[in-house]
C-alpha cells in the first residue's frame, strides 16, 4: 500500500516542468486561498492524466492535468471530473475538495484543476499483501459501501440528472468504445472483435436503475484512512456518467480476474480463503443488499463488459505511445497486453460460473 510519503518518492524529475511563475500567478488570482507556489512534483503511476504534487505557503494541493498533445474525443474530460467532485463534496460519498478549475490553456498548456491533497494510504494491489489477513475483509466490506454510497445519491439533489445521455446504456457504450479501440487500432485484434461480437449479441435490453457511476471502480482508486480500513476519498473521476449500476461492480470485480502476474495484478489462481480475501459472491451479495437488488444477478455480462473497456483503454494507449504522448512509460507494456483484457472478458463469458 502507499502511504502520501510513498507516493512522493515516487514521483519523476523528468516529467515536463510547469511554468511555475505562471502558474502560482493564475492559481493566486483565481483558487481561493491560495498563496506562495513554491513547488511542483509530478507522481509516477496512472496512463491517463498526470497528476502532480504542488505545495505553496497555504499548504499542499493536487494538480490533475489533460495529458499534451492529440486526445480522442470525450477522453481526458476534467470539467467533467470536476462538476462531479464539486456536486459531492460534503455529502456521503467523500471526495477531496476542489479549489478550481482552469479552462486557459495559456496556462499551462492545457485544461487542469486543483484539489486539496487528502492523507491516506491507497491499496494498489487487489490481494492486500500489506494489509493483516484477519482485516482484509474489512477493506473490501468498506469499498463495496463506498460503491453503494455512490449509487444511491440522488441525481436530483446533486444537479446531475443532465450528466448522461438517456437511452441504453450498454449499447451506447459498446458503440462508444468500439469506436475509440477501431480509431486508435484500425488493423484490429481477432480476440477483441470477438468479444465486441459477444457482448452485441448479449447487451441486456430490461429496464434499470440510472445511478450516478464512478467510471473506473477499483481497490486502487480509493484513498483509506491511516489503519486502511474506512474509505476516506474516492478518486478519478475522469470516467464518471449515468447509466447501469452493475456497470460499476462488473468493473469492481472483473479486475480481480486477472492473472495474478499481469501488469494490472488480479486474483486468478489464488486461493481467496487462506488469503482471507472475500469471495466475488460475497462482494456481490454485501452490494446487492446495501442496494436492495436481486442477490441471484447473473454477473458474467457486467463482468466481461468492464474487461472490453479496459481492452479498448489499453488500445487508446498504445496510440498514444506511439504518438509520444503518454503519460505514463507503461503506457506502452499496457497497450501491447490489450488482448489480455479481451480474452479475459471472453472467458469470464464462456465461465460456467455467474461469480467466482
């Protein structure tokens, strides 16, 4: 896991510097409170947009950035991010304090917010390895409500009814993702039309909830207190909509998956008990409760459905690599495994288990 301290030690002298003077100046007119930039320390981690440590005499902040150079259309939205997190701050779902948002690229060079830094450790890995056995499943008890804290807040309060468009929505998002993985991979991948194939041919047509979601829910993208145990702030937002609530837990648990030696680490193979680690079942029945949903979902859509966008994700980084604006230098090993993510969704369809 990884302390605030961890996470500095992590961070890259060869990331492009800001313009400091620039910045501080804007930050001094237009983030209340804010005064005295006197440094700016971007972390290692994360292929989508760079995230930077900043503290100035009024204290220490986060600096979450598009990434330079050619994006694909919708990707990268931190006004987007930034609506959420202002419509959830001070309510159930914790969230870190947003200072401001800047729409100038003369700033910077391109669209960017500030956020007040929040201590706390984040759990990168889903087998828990730092955290004691007999409480890793106080972790994932904790994140499972934090899930559901999400989708229970209501849209109207928030002044997020607007925040999706209305129709199906796993069929706008296959469209939606199908066309971002065919723009960045135009020579295609057998396995990742094979499951896009699948997942058409599958899509869930019945009437459902619309709940505000994360986007991107995992372990990883929540931030717990000192004994790693309660949720203290829920992170990356950048992919947040409306739409189907078992989008969010099919993401949840579909990472877990994932071979257990991958670049993104899951679960395959391990034996969940002796590691004291719930089950999927368990996690999925702890949601359903909390939502007041059928225990007996079949998950093996959800599921697959999470791997597919994570696959054309993957696809969307290998272009950018490829282009020279990546993030992250594993943007690449990311873009290259893309079929590991595709088959991964595959045989979660074909699995003769709805969980495992």
């Amino acid at each position: 896991m990884n302390t605030p301290a961890d996470m500095e030690a992590r961070a890259v002298v060869s990331a492009p510097p800001l313009d400091l003077a620039r910045l501080g100046a804007w930050l001094e007119v237009h983030a209340e409170g804010f005064r005295g930039l006197r440094r700016a320390e971007r972390f290692v981690g994360g292929n989508s947009n760079p995230i930077w440590r900043i503290e100035a005499d009024s204290g220490r902040y986060i600096l979450r950035t598009q990434p330079a150079g050619e994006l694909l259309k919708s990707a990268h939205a931190l006004d987007r991010e930034a609506r959420v997190l202002r419509a959830l701050h001070g309510g159930p779902v914790p969230v870190p304090n947003l200072r401001v948002l800047c729409n100038d690229v003369d700033v910077v060079g391109v669209q960017f917010y500030l956020m007040d830094l929040v201590e706390g450790i984040v759990h990168r890995s889903v087998g828990l390895p730092d955290v004691p056995r007999e409480r890793r499943g106080e972790v994932y008890a904790a994140a499972i409500d934090s899930l559901v804290a999400i989708h229970r807040t209501d849209l109207d309060a928030l002044g997020l009814r607007d925040f999706g468009r209305p129709g199906n929505y796993f069929e706008r998002q296959l469209h939606r993702w199908s066309q971002q993985y065919r723009t960045a991979m135009p020579e295609g991948s057998p396995v990742m039309d094979r499951l896009i194939a699948r997942l058409d041919a599958t899509l869930p047509h019945e009437d459902h909830p619309v709940t505000l979601l994360h986007g991107d829910s995992r372990i990883d993208n929540l931030m717990f207190d000192r004994r790693g145990e309660r949720v203290i702030a829920v992170l990356d937002w950048e992919l947040s909509t409306l739409g189907h609530p078992l989008a969010d837990l099919g993401q949840f648990l579909a990472v877990q998956d994932l071979p257990a030696d991958y670049l993104l680490p899951g679960l395959r193979g391990v034996g969940r008990a002796a590691e004291g680690l719930p089950t999927q079942t368990q996690l999925a029945q702890r949601y359903f409760e909390g939502m007041g949903m059928n225990r007996a979902t079949d998950m093996r859509f959800f599921k697959a459905f999470a791997m597919f966008r994570q696959a054309a994700m993957s696809a969307g980084l290998k272009r950018r690599a490829a282009l020279g604006t990546a993030v992250a230098e594993s943007a690449l090993h990311f873009g290259n495994t893309m079929d590991v993510f595709a088959q991964t969704g595959l045989d979660i369809l074909e699995s003769q288990e709805p969980l495992a």
